[in-house]
C-alpha cells in the first residue's frame, strides 16, 4: 500500500493481549463492549458462532486485564439472531441504563438498569406493521448510539432497503429514542453516493467534531469498488452530506472511533486493502479530526492482531477508554495457526505507541 505514514507493530507483544473466551471447537466472534461508570468495569457481549446464534456476557472489573465465567443471561438470549451490540445511556431524568441489540431475523433489544446483573428478555424493537418489511430488520444491530440534542437518542446501523420490488441495496440506517432507548422511532435510511455508482455503505461509525457541533461519519464500503466512505451533519443527524471517499490508510471495515486524552483520533478496523502489508489484520488508524475532514493520511497506523486465519475474519470490535489514558480493544481474531477464531483484548496508549516511532 502507497501510504505517507508509518505502521508499529505491536501484534507479537503478546503481554498486551488478554484472552476474553476461547473454545477449540466453537468459533467465537463478532464482540461489542461497555464501560460502566466507575471507569473500570467493562462488559463484553458476543456470539457463539459466526454472528450467532446465542448471545454470551463477560464481566471485567479492572479494565481488561482478568474477566469473569461467563455471565447467566435470559433463556431468550438463546437462539438464531446476530451479533449483539452493547451501550449505556442516560435519560432525560438521569435513569442510566444497558441496551443490548441483536437483529435478524428482526430487530431486538433487552435493557438493565443494574449495571448488567439483570436483564429483561429480548423484544422487537418494531411494530408488528414494520415486522418483515424490507429495511427494518437490521442487517446488523447499532455499534453506534449517541445523545443528540433535545435529551434523545440516535443510533445508527444499516440494512438492506428494497428500493423498488426486487431490487435492494444497502444503506445507513438511524432511529431516535425521546425515552433513554426504552422505545425508538420508525427507522430512516441516510447517506447518499450519486459520485459512487453502486457503492454499498454499510456498518457506520460516528464522531462528534471537537466543537460538537457536527457528527462525522466513516462507513466501510461493501461493494469493494471504492475507498470506504465518510459524510457529516451539522444538525444532529437530520441531513448529511453526499459521500466522500476516505483516505487509502482508512480504508477497511468495522471502524470504531473515539477520542484519546490529547485530542487526537484512534480508528480501529479491519484493514481491506490488497495491497497492505496488513491486509486481513485488526488495525488502527491515529490522526486528527482535521485529518478526517480533509482526506489526509494521518500520523501512523498501528497492526494491533495479525489475523491467522483467512483474510478478513477479524474486526467486529469494541474500543474503551479508561481514566489513565489506556485503551483496551477487544475483538475476534486467530491468534495461532489452526485455531478457532477466539475473543481477545488489547491493552495499549498512545504515548507508548509514540515512543516506538522514535
């Protein structure tokens, strides 16, 4: 890959690596996570299999670093659906609580409001008139949900949308909740490409600019024509711009997005580029917010899991920022040879990745 910017390596110090939940006979996938409060605790949701069926809980009470038994969950956590998401809200009256999303065959959710001890059982999301229709099942439940103005709620996914019979394409998908996520608005699909002929973006991810005033969004491109995607919002996700092609150093899948202490941005993703020296790898990609807005390279990537197994099966991810400046990235990979894919965490900061440069 042609790239202005440097890549660290810390994919063989196997000392940042803590494994979540591993099975030599069952392939574990696809993990999501949570951080409570206190700054410590963190949950981890995922499925057992590729994308299910059933839905597993951990537990860690020290920011990575050990992790429970797995969790008791509801009997309806059990059964076919896909790769659940996990996020903490606030309400307009300061009730916090837990949401967990799963979708397919339709779109679900089960909330608590104990920090995760407890659990109602998975329910639709959706009424019974939307139930079935095209658009409105989830192809992928939301790794995005963020407050908006006016005390609300937005989450963003995507799905499959019959533009016309027997005709589809993918696009992003946003839904509002006015109640803390208790309950969520008809879905609407966003994100228009008339410059990218057939693009299919798909798996958004969002960011607020420093000022807050605008969301930025960067979405994996599945029709694998095109750079992944970006386009923005400066009114609390009711219209977006056009889509824009992102740089070659963010092209992948799965981004994840947040903020280090000193400003800058990390994104985590699978990297797609053929040509990458990293291509198949769980990567991350540091820069400013400038650097997304403008198309630029940004400062470094780093190869955070080299993934043993065919190109790609890694990168469904969560991204954690604990009060010291660590981030602990958790992810399904192969880790050796023959191995089935397993759900591990990465430990690192960005100082200690900076040093390495030097």
């Amino acid at each position: 890959m042609s790239s202005t910017i440097p890549t660290v390596d810390i994919s063989k110090q196997s000392v940042r690596q803590f494994i979540i939940d591993r099975d030599p006979d069952c392939y574990l996938g696809q993990p999501d996570t949570v951080l409570l409060e206190d700054g410590r605790t963190i949950l981890v949701a995922y499925p057992q299999g590729h994308g299910g069926p059933d839905t597993l809980l951990k537990r860690s009470e020290d920011g990575g670093l050990t992790w429970s038994d797995r969790l008791p969950v509801p009997e309806s956590f059990y059964g076919q659906h896909n790769s659940p998401t996990i996020h903490r809200v606030v309400d307009r009256v300061g009730v916090e609580r837990l949401i967990l999303f799963v979708s397919s065959p339709e779109m679900m959710q089960s909330i608590s409001e104990d920090d995760g001890y407890s659990w109602t059982p998975l329910s639709p999301i959706f009424p019974k008139r939307l139930q079935g229709t095209m658009g409105f099942k989830g192809h992928a439940p939301p790794k995005n949900v963020l407050p908006i103005s006016g005390d609300k709620i937005l989450a963003v996914y995507h799905d499959h949308i019959e533009t016309e019979p027997g005709k589809e394409t993918v696009a992003p998908v946003k839904m509002v909740s006015t109640d803390g996520g208790l309950t969520w608005s008809d879905p609407l699909s966003f994100g228009q490409h008339p410059k990218y002929p057939g693009a299919k973006p798909c798996e958004p991810a969002i960011i607020r600019s420093p000022d807050g005033q605008t969301l930025f969004c960067l979405a994996r491109e599945n029709s694998r024509k095109f750079r992944s995607l970006s386009m923005f919002s400066t009114d609390e996700g009711e219209s977006w711009s056009e889509l824009e092609e992102l740089p070659i150093t963010l092209t992948g899948d799965r981004h994840i997005v947040r903020y280090a202490p000193d400003g800058r941005i990390i994104a985590t993703f699978r990297d797609t580029v053929k040509a990458s020296e990293t291509h198949g790898d769980f990567v991350a990609w540091v820069g400013s917010y400038d650097d997304l807005v403008h198309g630029r390279d940004g400062q470094y990537r780093v190869r955070l899991l080299e993934n043993h197994s065919k190109p790609g099966d890694t990168g469904y991810a969560g991204l954690e920022l604990l009060p010291d400046g660590t981030f602990v990235s958790t992810t399904y990979c192969v880790l050796s040879q023959g191995e089935q894919p397993l759900v591990v965490c990465i430990r690192f900061t960005l100082e200690e990745i900076d040093a390495m440069l030097h």
